[in-house]
C-alpha cells in the first residue's frame, strides 16, 4: 500500500459517527437510538401550525435529534459520511414499516388507491455539496416499505426549492423560515390535484420546512396525509425566543 494512503489512515482513521468509537462506521449502539418505533412529534415544531395551535398534520420521527443520533445525522448530511447512506436508510424504512399500516388506512378513508411520497426539497447548494439528495433517497426507502406493507406508495420528486433559497447549515430559526417559506414549490410538469402524499423530511426543527413543503403540496390541490422524518429536535430549549410555542388546547 502506498505510503500516503497508510498515513491517511493514520491521521484520518474510521471512526463511528455517533459516539467517535475507532474502527467502526456506525457503532450497534448509535444506531439503536436512531432505531425504534417512530413516534409522534409535530406538537414539537411551532411552525407547523397555523396559528390557531393545530398543528398541520401527523408527523412521525424515529427518534429524538439530540446526543449520538444528532452527531451521525449532522455526519451524514453535513460532514461527507456518504458510507452512512445505506444504514440510515434500512433504520429509517423499519421505522416507516411500523407506521404503515396506519397509513394504509388513511389512504382507504379517502378513498383513492395510489399514495405519493414526496421529498422535502433540498437547495441546489446542498444537493451539490453532499453529492447526492439525501432527502430524496429516504423518500425511495419510505415509499418502499409502504408497498411493502399495504399503503401502494410510489416516490414523486414533487417539489423544489425556488431561486434564492440559500443552503440551511448555519442557519438560525429565524433565518431558515425566512429562508424557505415561501420558496418551496411543484416543480414543473407536475400534477397533484387529487393525489394523497405523505412527505418525508431528513430532520424536523422548527417545522418551517415542512410546513412550505404541505403548503406548495396543498396549493396544487393534493391532500397532505403525514410526515415521516429521521429525528425532530424534542424541546424547546433549542428554539428561538422570537418563535412562540404553539398554544396548547
Ligand atoms: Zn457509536
């Protein structure tokens, strides 16, 4: 083996994303905590609801964004853990299978067959930077395991990110809505009236990105049922103090 190649081993070795453990991409335990049913967590995002304290819709995460959960996220999406991809992946459609038969039974209550599973959309800037659209990754994974469970679930890239809307790393709460609402919009070419669609999201914080996303959905007539994301940010510690918490009826 090359010289270079062994010291880069040396200065850069395999470390788990999660916990930092050596020699080991994602440790069994980091993974576990992101592993586990999905449980509901739009009450904790203030800008899912539309000021009257209800929030928008059902929005199911398979765990807290916080401790070795919240390090291998930020490692997959912002610090080039590409070799991440396919765990997240496989923990995320788990999560996904243990909810899709309450899904499956939404889309019968409407009354329509086919359920569309649209990505929230990322900027172009991230998209380049990360190399891939990781979003639209976990939405393949969800509507997968969907079908595979009774919801007839396909993958749509319904939505994208307008003109002017900056990466969202470094943002702050008030910086990000400003940054998506708004912005979010069908692509091109795309029909949605009539069609019933969960959305699917890497990390809920504020929920400013989910709710453009239901809000552009909505406005080309589709019937939003769900969210499904990785992990959401579960207290208020980390929101803005100019973001009032969501009055409780
Ligand atoms: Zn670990």
């Amino acid at each position: 083996m090359a010289w270079w190649v062994e010291l880069g081993r040396v200065i850069v070795p395999v470390t788990c994303a999660g916990c930092g453990e050596l020699d080991v991409g994602w440790c069994p335990a980091c993974r576990a905590h992101l592993a586990g049913p999905m449980v509901r967590c739009e009450e904790d995002a203030p800008r899912l609801d539309r000021l009257d304290g209800v929030p928008v819709l059902p929005v199911w995460a398979c765990a807290p964004y916080t401790g070795p959960v919240r390090e291998a996220v930020l490692a997959w999406k912002d610090r080039g853990r590409a070799d991440l991809t396919r765990g997240v992946g496989d923990v995320f459609a788990d999560g996904v299978r243990g909810v899709a038969a309450s899904i499956a039974v939404a889309v019968r209550a409407e009354g329509l067959g086919e359920l569309l599973v649209v990505g929230a959309p990322s900027s172009r800037a991230a998209v380049r930077r990360r190399g891939a659209d990781l979003v639209a990754g976990l939405a393949d994974r969800a509507a997968s395991a969907l079908a595979a469970h009774g919801a007839p679930a396909r993958p749509v890239g319904a939505l994208e990110q307008g003109r002017g809307a900056r990466d969202q790393v470094g943002l702050g709460a008030r910086a990000r809505r400003r940054n998506v609402s708004g912005r979010v919009r069908v692509r091109p070419g795309i029909r949605l009236r009539g069609a019933v669609v969960v959305v699917v999201d890497d990390v809920l914080t504020t929920g400013a990105t989910l709710a453009g996303a239901v809000d552009a959905l909505e406005g080309a007539g589709a019937r939003v049922l769900a969210g499904l994301v990785l992990a959401a940010t579960p207290s208020p510690a980390r929101r803005s103090p100019d973001i009032p918490a969501p009055t409780r009826r």
